[in-house]
C-alpha cells in the first residue's frame, strides 16, 4: 500500500493559497471585461491600473517594513483577507457609467448612418436585429447632430447658394457646434447593410426645420449623431457606444469604481506581501520547495475561474449583459474560510533588529542583486501584459470572427484559460520547480522564463481562433509558475534572516514597477495598434531581454546562488539578536 506523507505544519497554508486564490482569481482575472462591461475604454482601464499597481507598489513597501518592525504579521494578514472579502460585496453595486446613444451620419452621393462594429455589444439582441425578416416597415427616428467643419468662411458662403444637403448644413450650423432643432429621419431594415466592420442604414428620408431636405449630397460630411427617440428599439441598443467618450474624472461613477478597486488591491498586495515568506518561514532550510505550497494557489485559482466563469454564463442566458455577481459571491464566501485557515497558521514574529537597514543597504548595492531585481520587474510587467488585457484580446477575436457560440459562452472559455494555466502549466512546474532549480541554477531558469513568454506572446499573434489560446496558455507553467519560484526562493537565500519581510517587501514594490508600466504602455499600445501588433512587440522584447540575461550571465553581473550556502556575514552577526517567538 502506498502512503502518502505531508507536513502537517504546512498544511493549512496550503489551505490558505487554495482559498485566497481561488477568491481573487475570478475576480482579478474577468476584472478587464467587467471595466469593459462597466463602459471604460482600454487605455482608460490601463491607465487606472497603472494607479492601482502604484497604490499597491506602496503597500507593498510599507506591509514590509511594519511586519519586521513590529510583531503583527498574523493581525495584518488576517484583516487584509477579511477586508477583501467585504470590498468583494460592494463590488456588485458598482455603477456603469453613462453611455451614449447614437451613430455617424456621412454625407457623399448619399447621406447614411453607420454603426462601427467596435461599438457594438456583441450578443443575442444584436444577432436577433441583424437576422430579422427585413420588410417595408417604416422606421422613425429624431437625431440631434453635431457639426463638423470643415473649409474656410469663402467656402461656406460658396455652398450657401446649392440645394444639396450638405450645403443646406453648413447654411444651418456655421460656427455652431451642436444643432438644438432635431433632425428626423425614416428608414427601413431592408436597406440596411451588413459591410466587414460596420452596419449602414440607407435613409428613407431626412427632415429638418420641418423641411424635406434631398438625399443626394454634392460636398463630404461625417457628422456623430446623438440618437433622442426611435420606433425600433433594436436600433437604439445596438447604437448604444459601450465605451465612455469624455474625461471620466468628472464621473461620480468612475470615483466609485477606482476607490473600491484601489482598497480591494491594497488589500490583496498586503495578503500577498505577507504570504509569501510566512510559507518560507514554515518551510525553514528548504526555500527552494516554495513551489510545492504555491502550487495550491494555482489549484484555487484554476479550479474557481473555470467554476465561475460557467457560471457567469449560465446566469447571463438570455440576458444582455454579463452577470459577474457569481465572481463576488464567490469570494464573500471563500474569503470566510481563509479567515478559519489564517487563525490555525503558525506564524514566526521576529523583532526588528538595530542593525537591519544596514544590511539591506549592503545588500541593494551588490550588482547581483540590481540585475535580480531588473529580472523580475520585466518578468512581472510582462505577466501584467498578458493578465490585463488577453481577455480583452480575445473578445476581440470573437467580434471579428461573429460568432455567437463562442460569444454566449465567451466566460466559459476564459476560465478554461485560467485553468489550463494552473493545472495544465502552473501546478506542474510548482511541483517540480526545485528540482529544476536545483539542476540548472537560477539564473539559467530567469533565461529561460523570459524565452518561454517572447514564444508564448508571439503566439497570440498568429491564432485566429480564441480557443487555441487554451493550448497556448500550457506555456503559462514556464513563464509564470517558474519565474515565480525563482523569485522567492532566490529572495529568501540572499537575503539577511532579519530582513526577509523587507526584502520581499522591496521585492513586490519593483514588481508593482513592472506592473504599472505594463498597464499604462499595455493600454496605450493596443488602443492604437491593436492587440496583434502589441503583443507581438512585447514578444520581441522578451527575447531581447533573454538574450541579455544571457550575456549578463557570461560575463558574471549575475550569481548564482542556488547550490551555494550563501549567508551573508550581517546575517550571522544579527541573527543573536533576533527575538522570535512562535504564535499559534
């Protein structure tokens, strides 16, 4: 018979990454469609995410210094988890911001409306509009409209005299930007046409001032239209732009959105901060099977992203919008058993010694340990590229690919995603991460993580088909889980005994570095050049910066540390000052 032995010391932090994980990983991972959702744009997401990973890059910091400072690393963990959970609640009653209703009116041979295909929500309303029996109906609508100029003052008084609409426009607005009188307008669904990224309605007719005006135009126009009242209701839903045009910052709705966001990130940065080297601590001589514990977050993560994400689209059936309170609910109750595993923890405090802030500054100035730190905010800012925004990207393929299975159950095949990056990629390489240390030595492992993200990235960009993406995300144990690993164990081996907490501190401050970079360039690159262009140069980079590891390597910026018993001298000095006492 076999048996199987485990440490039951280490057993309910074990319990603890399931649970915390398991909480955060629907909520973080569905959290860039549900900005989308909630009406921001992509560069808006990323810019707020550049503020969050600087919220955190200072809680990070600070979590660090109080813990080794003062004895109160289990209070600190356990309020940080339970007021995660009770952020996770007020969540579900965050508002959408307003949308506008309308589309483009342009004016050449003839005047149309189109609707661009980007702004359209993509679900069975839309699919039912566009399928429907295209007969005679009239349909009537009321447009206010903006004016675009366009031309000098001679050229208005030129077009003054013509008949055509739009010289009759430019007679009507001139220097005025918006028109107060409605313009009414008839159309039919059988002259609407379906064009690759953009629906057009051909107009039965045009009213304005109560005059009949001719649907033949001699000068260009492209005008946006605010839609005021329509006959056809389907034409007011697909005309609603889901993404917030103005300055969000005088929104009340956006304030609401960032203050819970930014608490809800505070906290989970201070839970993480102290999770990690309180497993190092019970782990003691062994840092390197840091993995072997992590590798339960990935079972809580990738067990409940794909739970919920079936979830979020069973309840969105027939609905439509996404129905994400199976995310929060989630977490409310998940975060109340972490709080029963967090009390059976036993927690190492350690009394700050007089001599700490001397040894780290020692430490932070050795090249090794620059060239370890530059290392992992590369490897977090990209990590951070494909968290925020491979959702949004494979939305995107949806849209493009107009198809209605994979857009009804588009949630679904996102929590694949997550869970094949746990237990087909992550939970594998957490286990066998010491092992893989302990034969090719850190710095070998940091090449070869930063290779397997510039092959995973460039692979994003030759699919078609969102559904590859599971294959891909088997890549995700290499560039993430490994990477990970490294990390702590190579932190925890470097770093004075009295410090630990500090230097991971610093640790995750370069590392929210890294993430705020990611989202502000990350937001700004795939608005303007879309998702195939961005991550293919965040491909390149990665194998830039994996050849440069490995010239660092060869010419000794970088040391290994892995089977060498490395202590630094502070540490042995200090270490008989360190007053540790063991809480149950």
């Amino acid at each position: 018979m076999v048996k199987i032995h485990f440490n039951q010391k280490l057993l309910p932090m074990k319990f603890n990454y399931f649970f915390f994980y398991g909480c955060i990983g629907p909520m973080y991972g569905f959290l860039p469609t549900i900005a989308k959702q909630l009406g921001y744009s992509i560069t808006t997401y990323g810019v707020t995410m550049t503020f969050m990973s600087m919220i955190s890059m200072v809680f990070s910091l600070v979590a660090g210094i109080i813990v080794d400072r003062f004895r109160v690393k289990k209070t600190l963990f356990f309020t940080a988890t339970l007021l995660l959970g009770v952020i996770s609640f007020f969540f579900m009653f965050v508002p959408k911001v307003p949308l506008e209703i309308g589309m483009d009116m342009k004016c050449n041979s003839e005047i149309i409306l189109i609707v661009h295909a980007d702004n359209v929500q993509q679900n069975t309303y839309n699919t039912t509009l566009f399928n429907h029996e295209k007969n005679d109906e009239l349909i009537t609508c009321k447009l206010i409209c903006q004016n675009t100029m366009f031309g000098d003052h001679h050229q208005i008084n030129k077009l003054n005299n013509q008949s055509h609409f739009s010289d009759y426009w430019m007679t009507t607005t001139k220097y005025i930007k918006n028109i107060n009188e409605e313009i009414g307008v008839t159309l039919k669904l059988k002259d609407m046409e379906l064009t690759e990224n953009s629906y057009v309605f051909h107009l039965s007719s045009i009213q304005m001032n109560g005059t009949e005006i001719p649907l033949t135009c001699k000068y260009n126009l492209n005008t946006f239209c605010h839609i005021t009242s329509c006959s056809n209701e389907a034409i007011i839903h697909v005309a609603t732009i889901t993404t917030y045009r103005g300055n969000v910052l005088y929104l009340h709705q956006f304030w609401i959105f960032f203050l819970i966001l930014s608490t809800s990130c505070a906290c989970i940065v201070i839970s993480v901060t102290l999770q990690s080297p309180i497993c190092l601590d019970l782990l003691e001589d062994k840092p390197e099977d840091f993995g072997k514990q992590k590798c339960w977050s990935s079972f809580g993560w990738g067990f409940f992203s794909i739970f919920i994400g079936w979830l979020v689209d069973w309840f969105s059936i027939n609905k439509k919008e996404k129905e994400y309170s199976p995310v929060f609910y989630s977490c409310i109750l998940l975060t109340i058993c972490n709080l029963f595993v967090i009390n059976k923890i036993k927690v190492v405090e350690t009394k700050k010694p007089e001599k700490q802030w001397k040894n780290i500054y020692g430490l932070l100035s050795k090249h090794y340990v620059i060239a370890f730190y530059i290392w992992s905010i590369f490897n977090t800012f990209l990590h951070a590229i494909v968290t925020h925004f491979l959702f949004w990207y494979m939305e995107d393929l949806v849209v493009v690919n107009n198809d209605y299975s994979q857009r009804a159950w588009i949630k679904t095949l996102q929590g694949l995603a997550q869970g094949i990056q746990c237990f087909g990629g992550e939970i594998p390489f957490y286990f066998c991460s010491g092992w893989i240390i302990r034969k090719m030595g850190h710095i070998n492992c940091m090449a070869l993580v930063l290779g397997s993200m510039a092959i995973r990235l460039y692979l994003y960009t030759v699919i078609w088909n969102p559904a590859w993406i599971i294959a891909i995300e088997l890549l995700n144990g290499v560039s993430y889980a490994l990477a990970v690993s490294v990390k702590m164990s190579y932190a925890k081996i470097m770093s004075p005994e009295d410090a630990t907490y500090t230097i991971i501190g610093i640790l995750a401050f370069f590392d929210c570095i890294g993430e705020s970079l990611a989202s502000l360039l990350g937001g700004f690159l795939f608005q303007s050049y879309g998702g195939v262009w961005s991550f293919r140069f965040f491909a390149y980079s990665s194998a830039f910066m994996c050849f440069l590891n490995i010239l660092s390597n060869r010419f000794g910026l970088t040391k290994d540390l892995a089977n060498c018993n490395f202590v630094p001298v502070s540490m042995i000095e200090n270490s008989k000052d360190d007053d540790v006492v063991n809480e149950n």
